[in-house]
C-alpha cells in the first residue's frame, strides 16, 4: 500500500524553542495532512500521566518511577494516536518522543542507559521516527527564554541538571547521525526554521514505498 506519512521528532532542553519551531512547521507544511502531538500526553490517559509527572508538589517521585511513566503516557500515544496516524499517510510532528527520555531519565537522573532504550522499544513496538530534529541551545539560553514561565518539576532541576541532558542529547545525535539531526537554536527561529525544512523536504520529495 503506497502511504506516504513521516514521522517526525523534535528534541532539546527546556526552553530550546521547539513550540515556536512547531508553528512555523505546521505553516510551512500546510499543503499537507499534519498530525501534531506533544509527549508526556496526547490522549486521556497519558495527559493523566503528564499532570503527575509535572506537578510540583510531586517531589517523591524516584527516577525509576519517573522513567516509567513517560513511557507509560507513550506506549498509550504510539497505539491509540502515532501509528493510527502513520496508517493514515499523515506528517506526525511530535515535540518530544524516546530521546527525551534517554536524555532526562538516562543522563540526566544516571539511570542506566541501554535498559532504557529496551524499554523504549518495548513501550513504543520499536517505532522510531524518520526524523529527530535536536534544537541544540546553552541550558542558561534556554532558562532565559523560559523566564517569564511558570517552572514545572523538570524545570526546576536547574542549570547543572539542564547541562546533562544536553550532553546526553549530543552524545545520541553521534550514535545515530543518519536520523538526528543537530540544529543550532540560538539563531533566530525563521533560520531555524529554514533549516528544519533543509532535513524535512527531502522526505517529502522522496517516493512512497
Ligand atoms: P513540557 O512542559 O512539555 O516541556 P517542554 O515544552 O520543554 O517540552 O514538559 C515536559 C517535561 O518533561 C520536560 O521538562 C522534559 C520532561 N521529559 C522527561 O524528563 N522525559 C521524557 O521522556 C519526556 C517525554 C519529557
């Protein structure tokens, strides 16, 4: 069956400006049919999940536990709403996907980093998407952006915190460079933007197989 959906992942720490980038895609992509989800959430149960996880009174939360909730919330995603939408030949544009887990949970928690890639593909049926865009950006750039937010749990881990994950985000476009794709996302978000499109027309232009 000839199906011509993508799946594409956007990735960094917080504050890295991946919801602005997402405009601008959704935009840019209007000729086609886009599916835009953002993880931990996306259907009932996982959005229940995101509340827990987000909470800032929830301070008893271990990191083995943490992990498994976001995948908890995606396993739930992939069935009732990714693969779904892959079937229906959509762009499927999610703002955070595996590597945030491997990148918060792994590197930045210290939990062990293989077992968390297993788990990655046990809750997602070893979907990966086609595309990883990594918006690469300093954590104390990204903690500027989010100064007028209101901080989550993650949030509020701190620079030290922020400076691992982004380490470990790096480390994972090194090990798969045909897939994630390093975005510099201090430049101004028309250029990021014009270059998320430099690694997402291609696979627009190639054919259905
Ligand atoms: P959110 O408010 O959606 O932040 P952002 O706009 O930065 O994506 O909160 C998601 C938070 O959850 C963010 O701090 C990253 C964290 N996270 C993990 O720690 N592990 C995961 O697997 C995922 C999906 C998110």
């Amino acid at each position: 069956m000839k199906n011509n959906s993508l799946f594409i992942s956007l990735e960094g720490i917080d504050g890295c400006g991946k919801s602005s980038l997402i405009e601008k895609l959704i935009t840019r992509l209007a000729q086609h049919s886009v599916l835009c989800i953002r993880e931990p959430g996306g259907t009932v149960i996982s959005e229940k999940i995101r509340d827990m996880l987000l909470d800032i009174k929830n301070k008893g939360i271990i990191p083995r536990t943490e992990a498994l909730l976001y995948m908890a919330a995606r396993s739930q995603l992939v069935e009732e709403i990714i693969n779904p939408g892959l079937a229906a030949g959509k762009i499927v544009l999610a703002d955070r996907y595996i590597d945030s887990t491997v990148a918060y949970q792994g590197y930045g928690r210290g939990l062990e980093i293989n077992l968390l890639k297993t788990l990655n593909q046990f809750c997602t049926g070893g979907l990966k998407p086609h595309l990883t865009l990594l918006l690469d950006i300093t954590p104390e750039e990204g903690e500027r952006r989010r100064r007028t937010d209101i901080p989550d749990r993650l949030e509020k881990e701190g620079i030290t915190f922020q400076e691992k994950v982004r380490e470990g985000y790096l480390q994972l476009a090194r090990e798969e460079p045909d897939r994630i794709k390093i975005i510099d996302a201090a430049k101004e978000i028309e250029a990021v933007a014009d270059e998320a499109m430099h690694y997402i027309q291609p696979l627009l232009d190639k054919d259905p197989s």
